[in-house]
C-alpha cells in the first residue's frame, strides 16, 4: 500500500537513529574536556576545584589570560613553538616528498630493501634515541637552540611512508607520457606529480605539526634556557609550583590547544581527503 514503508527499511532508520544518537554521545564525550578547559580558565581558582563543581562559570574574569602573558614570556614561547613546528614540517613535507618519490616512480638496484629498512626504524621509539641525539646535537652545539629541536623532527621515516602511499596510486602512464615529451624528471615531479598528492601532504602537515608541537621531551631536553623553551615546556613550568593557581594554569594550557584546533579547522579538508584517498589502493 502507499504511504507505508517495508519492515526492512523501518528497521533501518530504527538502527540508523541509534547510531546517531551513540555519535553524538561520544563527539559530546570528546569534546567536554576541551569545555571544561576552556570554562575552568574563566574561573577563579577556587571555582576549578569547588565540589561540586560548577558546570559554568558563574562569574567571568579574563585574567588569568591577562597574567600568563603579562607574568610569563608567553608570546617568545608561542614564537618558538611555530617556528619550531612549522619549520619541522615544511622541511620535513619537502624531503619526504623527493623520498617519497624516489621510492614509487624511480627504479635503482635495491630499492625495496632500503625502503624496508628505512621504513624499521619506526619500529624504535624515540625515547631510546633521546641520549646519543642529545649528544650529538650537543656536539654540534645546538643546544639551548631552536635548531636543535627542528632537525631531529626531520630525520623521520613516517611522511616517506605515508607519501608514498599517494604516489603509488598515480599511474606510471602519466609520468612516461611527460618523459616522451622531453620534460626533465624534476618538472615531472613538481608540475604533475606534487599536486595530485596535495591531500597526503595536507594530512602530513597536520600530522606532524601537531606532533612537533606536542613533543614535550625533546624540547625540555634541548631547550634548557629561558629564551629557548616552547610553549609546551613554558606551560609545563607553571604546573610545578607549590601553591599552584588552577584557573591560571587551565588558562594557559588553553593558550597551547588553540594553535591546535586552528590548524585543524584550515587543515581539516586535506586531513579528510588525504586519510579517504590514501586508504584505497588501486
């Protein structure tokens, strides 16, 4: 009869309405610490830790915001942090590019057992590389520099593996077609291999700026002056004193999380197509 649906289909919005509902739960459930957060750093420091606790501020005060940057270097933290995360990865993008590149077009005798043993060395965790890197770039004199903290990040294996992944799903027809028609191998790479990888590369911004900025330990390691510690480490600081503020420490760790969600908001649309297109292998 018109105007009634089959079981299945009822069933189906029945199932459909449920998963909803589940998504919805847990996207509320991720995104309450960042609430919490972002209202306990409006609070005064006796509201943070009141019990029970109030879930809204019921007063406003900016200034636990106005004394992170006022008391503390906070800005030269912040400039450290970008120049380190954004310079890591920049550099990091372009060789794992060329590698990347390497490993999927080009053929020279044994190829695929460097590419495995590169790609090994993900399997060591960089904790255990900590004391002979410190060495080295103490060696170097890099220590107590933002240089320091930049190249290690980009002696990494991960964007070659994730990049040549994109690679491999280009045809090799579209590159001998350009070698017919006398293009060198470097226009070959810049003019119509690099831009049909533009959402592996946009997934590996936001993968590895996300992850030099969040990389605590290397930074407290090398970055042992005033001048040269990172907003993670400046923060970090402000947690280890004895009479701690909380709202004044919540407002702080909020200085360090909105670079995040900004670069994500920008980056969110190559992040998405890179992880859909790098997923399906032709």
């Amino acid at each position: 009869m018109f105007g009634r649906k089959p079981k299945n289909q009822k069933k189906k919005e029945k199932i459909d309405i449920v998963f909803n509902i589940l998504v919805i739960f847990f996207a509320i459930l991720n995104l309450f610490p960042l609430y919490w957060l972002f209202t306990s750093s409006l609070k005064n420091s006796s509201d943070v830790v009141k019990m029970p606790p109030d879930w809204w501020p019921k007063t406003f005060t900016f200034s636990n915001y106005v004394d992170v940057f006022n008391n503390q270097p906070a800005l030269k933290w912040a400039y450290n942090s970008i120049v380190v995360s954004l310079v890591s990865t920049v550099a990091l993008i372009f060789v794992s590019c060329l590698a990347a590149y390497a490993f999927s077009k080009l053929k020279f005798k044994g190829k695929n057992i460097i590419f495995i043993i590169f790609i090994s060395s993900l399997m060591v965790p960089k904790e255990v590389m900590i004391v002979p890197l410190f060495r080295l770039i103490q060696d170097l004199g890099m220590v107590n520099t933002l240089s320091g903290m930049i190249w290690p990040n980009v002696a990494t294996a991960f964007g070659v593996f994730l990049l040549k992944g994109f690679f491999d799903t280009i045809p090799d027809s579209l590159r001998e077609s350009a070698k017919i028609d006398g293009a060198s191998e470097l226009t070959v790479f810049f003019k119509i291999m690099l831009p049909m990888v533009k959402p592996g590369i946009g997934a590996l911004f936001i993968l590895n700026f996300v992850n030099v900025w969040n990389d605590y330990l290397w930074q407290l390691v090398v970055g042992q002056s005033e001048s040269s510690k990172t907003l993670m480490v400046g923060i970090a600081t402000l947690m280890q004193e004895l009479n701690p503020n909380f709202a004044y420490k919540m407002a702080g760790a909020t200085v360090a999380a909105i670079p995040m969600l900004v670069i994500f908001i920008f980056f969110q649309r190559y992040f998405t197509a890179g992880i859909s297109i790098g997923a399906v292998k032709e």
